[in-house]
C-alpha cells in the first residue's frame, strides 16, 4: 500500500469527555495530552451538577477571550461547536449569537441532533439552520442519537439526503450506532466526503435496559478498546480523512479512583492510536475496508 497519499490522522478531545471543565482548562487539557484539537460546547447539554453554563456567548467576555488565547498560544484548533438540538422548540433565527461565537472561536462545523417527531418540521429547521450556519462559514453535521427522532445512522442518512446540501455533513458517535443496531457496513455504504468524524468510546455489548441507565451509560463511557464495541471494523470502514474524535466521558470512574484529568486524557489517547493504528493496517489501498451487508 502506498502511504505516501493516505491522510494523517487527526485525534480531537470531545468536550463531552470532560464537561465538568471550563473551557479554557479544558483546551490547555488537551494540548498537555497531546491532541491535535478540541470540540468546544458554548451550552451545557446536561443540568449541573453535570455541566453548568459558560459564558461563551457574549463578544468580549473575558472566558472566550481567554479560550482564544489558550487556542492561540497551544496551536490547538476547534473542530466542531457542539451539539445544537433541533426540536419542536427551536427558533431558528435567535441562532445567530451560537454562530457568531462559534466562528469566532474557530469551529470548523456545528454538530447538530434531530429530535422533532414533526419529519416536516424537522426538515425545515435542518435546512433553515443549514442555510444560516453557512452564513458564518460553518457548514452543520448531523448526529444521531438512539434516543431521539433521528435515532440511527439510517435515519441520519435519509436526513441529510432530503436536505440536499453537498456541505451537510454525519458525525457517527460509536455507542449509538451500536446501540441503534447499526454497523460497520453502514459507515462503509456512506458518503465518504459526508463523514466529518467518528466519535470514539468503547462499552459493554449488552446495553441498558430502560431509558435512564441509558442516558447513565452515554454520561460514564469506557475508554476506547476497554470495551466489546467493535470498534476496529468501524474505524476500517470510514475514510481516512475522518477526524478522531475521543468521546468517553468517565466523571463517575475519575470521582471513585481520584484520577487526575490529564491522566485520563492521555491514556484515551494512547489506546486510542494504538486502536485505530491495528485498524489501518487492515485497510486496502483506498483507505477503507470492504464490507459484507452484515458489518
């Protein structure tokens, strides 16, 4: 295989793994970890005590200064703003202030959930918040999760091809593929230019049995390889342009055993490299392994 042309691999820390942080410690984080860059949320997606609200919104507050300056100095980049619900509720036009802050900070592209029963609804909003997103030079990519409307990488997929938008792009998070039934397959009979990232975390094969232990699953993840996800055939079947994205928020295990964060993050990422470096040498010359129907 010649390797001369194949893309080097680029591992971003997911801000989910560490929500508990303020931002601009969580960038410094990274960087002492060694990651190549960062997802940064400008809103908590959980109620203290699991996240609570950073002052990220507004121009000139001294945190989003003081991220721009941690960003600056460490060289890290911010890959994705995240994660926008786009529900019955969401007001498509009062957007423009998450945007303006997300380009300010270098988002490369707003990661986006789906959760309107409404599919016409829903449809809409995508391609208002598409439209509008644009506008600030950050395309959306969508993320499903087996809890909401959009709930499978099917459904994902069927999303964003009624969208139409050659800029719309799928973020693929590992536990809800497997926990929707999905397969590496599915990532394989995807777009390969659609595919922006695979969000990486590991966990048991038998998955939760009601709705809370599985929003508990998705808040305490295992380190990648530490679990019985089939996670090699999946980073296989995805290009290899595709960002690597370390999402296994542990809060639960780093209280129990009093890890410090910095520790965590660099032993994600040494499992990590060492899981998608087995991965890429089962790839053929196109950079992606052919699969069966069945994954």
């Amino acid at each position: 295989m010649d390797t001369s042309q194949t893309p080097k691999r680029r591992y971003v820390l997911g801000y989910h793994t560490f929500a508990d942080l303020e931002p601009p410690e969580f960038v410094s984080l990274a960087a002492e970890a060694g990651y190549d860059g960062v997802t940064l949320r400008l809103w908590p997606a959980y109620k203290p005590p699991l996240e609570y609200p950073f002052p990220l919104l507004e121009p000139q507050s001294p945190m989003r200064n003081e991220v721009k300056r941690r960003l600056r100095d460490t060289g890290m980049s911010v890959l994705d703003i995240e994660v926008l619900r786009v529900d019955a509720q969401l007001d498509v036009s009062s957007m423009r202030p998450l945007l303006e802050a997300s380009a300010d900070l270098g988002g490369a592209y707003l990661t986006v959930l789906g959760n309107d029963e409404d599919q016409s609804r829903l449809d809409d909003n995508l391609a208002a918040l598409a439209e509008l997103s644009a506008e600030y030079g950050m395309p959306i990519s969508l993320e499903f999760h087996a809890l909401n409307s959009i709930n499978s990488i099917h459904a994902a997929n069927a999303a964003l091809d009624r969208l139409g938008r050659e800029d719309a792009l799928l973020t693929v998070d590992t536990l809800h593929l497997f926990r929707s039934g999905g397969c590496a397959a599915d990532i394989a009979r995807t777009d390969p230019k659609r595919l922006i990232s695979i969000q990486l975390c590991d966990g048991p094969r038998k998955g939760p049995e009601t709705v809370e232990a599985f929003r508990a699953e998705s808040r305490d993840r295992q380190h990648p390889s530490l679990g019985e996800l089939p996670l090699e055939e999946y980073v296989r079947a995805a290009p290899r342009d595709s960002a690597i994205i370390v999402e296994a928020p542990m809060i639960g295990l780093r209280q129990r055993l009093g890890l410090e964060p910095v520790v965590i993050a660099q032993d994600a990422l040494r499992l990590t490299t060492q899981l998608v470096s087995r991965a890429d040498k089962a790839t053929d010359d196109r950079g992606r392994t052919r699969f069966t129907a069945q994954g």
